[in-house]
C-alpha cells in the first residue's frame, strides 16, 4: 500500500501521462468546455487539453489549489469533510472545479456552449476514469518501491545528461 504522504506525490510515467491526457481531450469535447486542466493539490499543473494559449496556466494551476484549499478551511467551519465541488459563474465563462480522489483538481472552463449540468455530468465520469488511472499509478510506484526499480543518479548519470 502506498503511504498516504506518497499520495500526495508521485512519479507519473508517459503512460500514465497520455491516459490523462486522453480523459482530459475526451472531457474537452464531451462537454463542449474551452479548457480543461488536472492540476495537483501543491498547485501544479499536470495535463491540460484546449485552449490553454489564453491563460497563465502556472497561476490558474496554483490559484485553483488555493482555491480548494481555502474552501476546505470554509468547510471544516460549517462541519463538513469538505466541497469538492466548486463552481465560479462570469459574465463570458464559467468555471467548474472539482477533487479527484481527493488528490487531484480537476478544472472545467466552459462558456455558453455548454451548461452546468453537462459539464457535472461529463467531470463525474471523467473524475472516476482519472480515479481508476490515478490508482494505476499507486500500483506502480508500490511495485517500483518493492523491486528497487528506481534508481539512483550517479554524478557521472547526471554530467552525461548536460554534455
């Protein structure tokens, strides 16, 4: 079993990367969104599908964790666990930001084109996919921990890496 602080940190492998990438386009379409990021709960930005020129990607990832982060404290306040949905409503765009797992941010830009309820239906979906592949990852790094699959850089690993 993976520790729970190793949860919070992982090592995604290009499999794993391009699986996410998959729900995220599927999402993006199914949902007729704008963008769509997966974000870590630290704030980084993990994978994004759309129309991602527009933005400061760095910052909406980092806000969007702090967004989550201060509603949770909103949360504990009025004695629930948490939300783990929240929705931002804009003059031109909407913005729907959900917990994955409770381990990954999952944010939904979308405009007239689409509507809330599509959008919550499309991320529930979406949301347990990323949960199943999330969970995949657990599974490889546990096996990786256990068969010392990881190995350590030498300083001779890392000057031929820079030449």
């Amino acid at each position: 079993m993976v520790s729970p602080m190793n949860q919070n940190r992982f090592i995604l492998h290009e499999k794993e990367y391009n699986e996410f990438q998959s729900v995220l386009k599927k999402l993006l379409i199914d949902s007729y969104a704008k963008v769509v990021f997966l974000v870590d709960k630290n704030g980084s930005l993990l994978s994004s599908a759309g129309e991602t020129g527009d933005f400061d990607t760095t910052s909406l990832a980092s806000l969007a964790a702090g967004n989550i982060a201060a509603t949770g404290g909103l949360a504990s306040l009025i004695g629930e666990k948490e939300f783990s949905i929240l929705f931002h409503e804009g003059q031109r765009d909407n913005m729907h930001i959900s917990l994955v797992d409770n381990r990954l941010i999952l944010v939904v830009v979308f405009d007239g084109r689409s509507s809330i309820g599509l959008v919550r239906l499309r991320v529930r979906r979406a949301g347990e996919e990323l949960g199943r592949i999330l969970k995949a990852v657990d599974e490889t790094a546990e096996r990786e921990e256990e068969g010392g699959v990881i190995e350590e850089l030498t300083e001779a690993d890392i000057e031929s890496l820079f030449k």
